[in-house]
C-alpha cells in the first residue's frame, strides 16, 4: 500500500522539518496489516486531537473518501473512538440496517466488502483510531486479537515516539483549500442539510469537517456526496 496525496505531501512535509520515521512506522504499519489480513486494501490512521488522518492505499481504491462520508454522516471509525471499542462491518450489515448510509454506499463504490475501526488508546484516553478496509466480506474475521497488537504496537509509535505535532506543523495540508468549483460544494451542501435536516450553515460546516478530518479537499468531498445521491 502506498500513500494517497495529502498523507505524501503531508510526510515531505514532516521530513523537511526533521521527522523522517514517519513513513517508515506507516509503511511497516501497512505491510503488517496486510501480511495478516491479504485483502486488506486500505488503512487510515486519524489522530482525534488534530483532526488529522494519514492513509495508505492500493492502487485502486479512495478510501479518503470512505473516511470523509464516516465524519459527515456517521460510521465505523467515528462509533469506534467514541466507544472506545472495535467494530467490525461487512458491506451488506450496512445496507440491510440503513445505517452510516452515506458510509455505505461509498463503500459499495469502492469495491470495499469490509471494515475494522479500531481505538487507539494512550493512557485512557482515545487520541486516535484506524481503519482497516477489505476487498472480500469478513476479511477480519478472526483476526481481531492480531490486528489490535499490530495496531497498539505501531500506530501508538507513530503517535507518541514521532511527536508529529500535527496542529502546528500540518495544519495547511490538513485543512481544505479554497477552490474554484463552489457550485459543486452549494449543491453538495444542499443535499447534506436536506438529507440531515439542518440549516446550510450547519451543512458547510460538517462538509468542512469532513474534508479536513479525512485529508481531502471540500470539492473532492463535495463531489463525491453528489455522486452518491444522483447514483
């Protein structure tokens, strides 16, 4: 798995101020993964504190996309910190609930079958989560004890040993960018507060959120609930 756009720039950013173990303790968090779980096709590591998430992909999927629909319309991962508890979800137990819609049917487009959101914890509080996304239906089944080592070994490195300080260091690569395409936002923004019922500030402000927290920029998020309600 490599890193999207936003997590490289992100890391060359880092590298230039002096961190340069940051992919490292990614790319080793990812190849773990994946050694355990083979389908697994992508993972997000988000840190609560700085609305800030890192991702690696293969070569096909957005899964930044599945992360930001997670923090505008509800999700696995957004369940998992609050909870302080792993969840599991197959593609078809979202449908059939008509939960996390948005989640769902953005994971549909991806070809995404499965997922595992996962807290991380230090000293008792969450400070972040991780998303792991499968190719094939219960592709974490029975490999939950694993996975949550890989990740409490790994992921709470990239937290605590690197200090990335991403509030200061990474707000500019984390934040969204004012772009030119405001009519794809105004409508995307339309279909939030009516799917929400909220007020279209309210709506601006959860896709601003959304795009922030999941590394993407506000059309990218925009487009993308456009998408999935004209489909």
């Amino acid at each position: 798995m490599e890193p999207i756009p936003p997590t490289r720039e992100a890391i060359e950013k880092l590298e230039r101020l002096g961190d340069t173990d940051v992919e490292q303790i990614l790319r080793r968090l990812g190849e773990r993964v994946v050694n355990e779980v083979p389908t697994c096709m992508g993972l997000s590591l988000t840190l609560v504190d700085d609305n800030v998430t890192l991702t690696l992909v293969a070569s096909d999927p957005d899964t930044s996309q599945l992360d930001a629909m997670q923090y505008l319309d509800g999700g696995p991962c957004v369940e998992a910190t609050r909870t302080d508890r792993l969840v599991e979800i197959n593609e078809a137990d979202l449908l059939d609930e008509e939960r996390w819609s948005l989640f769902a049917r953005a994971s549909a487009s991806q070809g995404v079958q499965s997922s595992l959101s996962m807290p991380l914890v230090d000293q008792g509080r969450v400070v972040g989560g991780v998303n792991l996304y499968a190719s094939t239906r219960d592709a974490f089944h029975g490999h939950h004890d694993e996975l949550a080592r890989i990740v409490g070994a790994h992921a709470a490195d990239a937290v605590n040993d690197a200090d990335l300080s991403f509030s200061t260091r990474l707000r500019a690569a984390a934040a969204p960018e004012v772009l030119a395409a405001q009519a794809d936002i105004d409508m995307a923004v339309g279909f939030i507060a009516a799917s929400q019922g909220v007020d279209t500030e309210t709506a601006l402000e959860r896709l601003h959120d959304a795009a922030a927290r999941s590394a993407s920029t506000d059309v990218e998020v925009a487009r993308t609930v456009i998408r999935l309600h004209l489909t």
